[in-house]
C-alpha cells in the first residue's frame, strides 16, 4: 500500500515539474515572438513621440524624455500623476515630460480640448492638475458630470469667453486626434502609456519608471 502511495505521489510530482516547465517555456515562447514583432516593426518618425502642439515640462536639452500618453477621464492616469511628478523632481533638469492624449473615455475628448483650450490661457498644467484631483466628480464612470468642466475652468482662473472659443477652434480638436493617431501608430492599447527615450514602458508604477529613467541616464 505504501509502495502504491510513493508511486502515486512520485507521478503527481512529475506532472507537476512537466507542467511548471512546460508554462515557463509557453511564457518563454510567447516572450520571444513579441519580442521578434517589436523588432520586426520599422522604427517610428521621431514626430510621432512630439508634434508642434504638444506641452511639456523640463528642459529641451533633457538626456531623457517621457512621453506619457493619458487620458484625463483615466483612473489610472489620476493615480500615476503624483509619481511622474515626483520623478520630475528627483530629476530636476535632468528630464523632460511630454503629455499627448488617448482619448479612450466617452468624455475624455470633451476634457482634452479643454485642456488645450487652457493651454491658450497659459494655465494647461494647473489645468490638468485640477482635472485629475476632481475627476472622481466629473469623470466618474457610474454617473459622469463632463458639465462641471467649465466650472473647473473657472476655478483656475479661465477667461470663460476665451475659453470656450478655443474649445469651438476646429484645431483644438484637431491637435488631440493627432495625438490619438499618433498613438495609434506606436501602438498604445491602454492608458496611460509611458515611453522612455522612444522605449515603452511595460509595468507601470514608481519603481518601473524610475528605474527605466536611471537606465536612460546611465546611458
């Protein structure tokens, strides 16, 4: 009977060491043949990163850059904000922030352009920041209030006449659908989406960023 028993256990180990090495060379399989499209895939125009419109925060002669492709109606866009901050800080001159759109949510166009009709007042990052903190009112999924965009506006200090003549410009539009192209084109799926010196960045999160960043500096 105990010989039945050690037959039997010494199988089940087997099937699982077969399994476990059979899931390791999957995930090693499946590695390697993204890694073989990413190579395969011609390198994009280095205007697909930054168009003419594009904001940005830091020097221009920064060793790094990151393109950070969000949408302001994102959860997670809101939750990463604090992190990319707090990098641009620690690196103070060292690197630079570019912001492009994805726009992904059934308001997000709404508050791109009003981001860019902002920026027309020179108030895009206070903008942005105030678009973030208040998003769980405006932009909630449940029961989203885009309306209170304006009033957000009016709370950074918009001229509201300037504003909503920016937002009827058909090159505010314009400029948050060639970000969205552009995005297209490089691949974004989700946001946000980061990119570090042209490189995407898979994990999201402080630790990831950063020391994709240090990389990029060690270079």
């Amino acid at each position: 009977m105990k010989k039945q028993i050690y037959v039997l256990v010494a199988i089940a180990v087997v099937l699982i060491a077969a399994t476990w090495i059979g899931a390791r060379a999957y995930r090693a399989s499946e590695e390697e043949k993204k890694a073989e499209v990413a190579a395969a895939r011609p390198a994009p125009e280095p205007s697909v990163y930054e168009r003419p419109h594009s904001h940005s925060l830091g020097p221009a002669d920064a060793k790094v850059t990151i393109v950070e492709f969000l949408d302001p109606e994102c959860e997670t866009c809101r939750q990463m904000y604090p992190i990319v901050k707090q990098l641009l800080g620690e690196y103070r001159g060292q690197v630079r922030l570019v912001v492009r759109y994805m726009p992904f949510h059934p308001n997000s166009m709404f508050a791109a352009s009003s981001l860019e009709a902002a920026a027309k007042q020179n108030r895009y990052w206070e903008m942005l920041e105030a678009l973030f903190i208040k998003q769980p009112l405006w932009g909630s999924h449940h029961d989203p209030k885009p309306e209170l965009i304006p009033e957000i506006a009016k709370e950074v200090g918009l001229d509201m006449e300037a504003f909503n003549q920016a937002l009827a410009d058909p090159k505010t539009k314009e400029n948050v659908l060639q970000d969205k192209t552009d995005g297209e084109k490089l691949g974004v799926t989700g946001t946000p989406t980061f990119f570090v010196n042209g490189k995407q960045l898979e994990r999201l999160g402080y630790d990831p960023l950063k020391a994709m960043v240090a990389q990029a500096l060690a270079e």
